[in-house]
C-alpha cells in the first residue's frame, strides 16, 4: 500500500498494483471523524453536527501518518486532522 498526494489529488497504489486517484475534496467531504460525519446513537440514528462552511485551505492536505497497517490520518491546511480513513473506506471512496 503506497499513497502520494499529487496536486489536488491522492494517488493509491494497492498491493495487487492498481492504481487510483481520490481528489483531495472528496477525502475532506468524507472525512471519517466524529465531528464531520456525527456520531450514531443507540438506536442507529445518526447525529449530524450542522455543516460548517469549509474554510480556506480544507481541501489542501499538509502532512499525513499511516496509523499503523490500518489507515491514514491526513492534517488539512485549516487545521483539521481527526479523521482517520482505514483502507477498506479508501476503497469505497475509489469506487
Ligand atoms: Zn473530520
């Protein structure tokens, strides 16, 4: 598993050597965290915090960490780093 940021996008290389691209925006839109996506209740229903506008620099990612051999952990330009995207959901963003 290999990832590059390359210009607004974000390159995966698989282990079987395909390749696909993630724009930068939809990684943020989609971003996996409490805060973004809401948190599910007991009875399955979904509390979504009200959208914040995405400020300036929200689709611009400045560092990233893998966490170990589970996901990536990308930190956006306004600050924002709490997501944590496992491979599998990385997958589905792809497809
Ligand atoms: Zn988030």
């Amino acid at each position: 598993m290999q990832l590059t940021p390359i210009g607004s996008e974000l390159a995966l290389k698989w282990s079987n050597g395909e390749e696909t691209f993630i724009p930068l925006e939809t990684l943020r839109k989609r971003c996996p965290c409490a805060s973004c996506q809401g948190e599910t209740d007991v009875l399955g229903a979904v509390h979504r915090p009200p959208q914040k506008p995405y400020g300036p620099g929200a689709f611009q990612m400045v560092q990233y960490s893998l966490v170990g051999g589970y996901g990536f952990q990308p930190r956006w330009a306004d600050g924002h780093g709490t997501g944590i995207y496992s491979w599998d959901y990385l997958r589905r963003l792809a497809a």
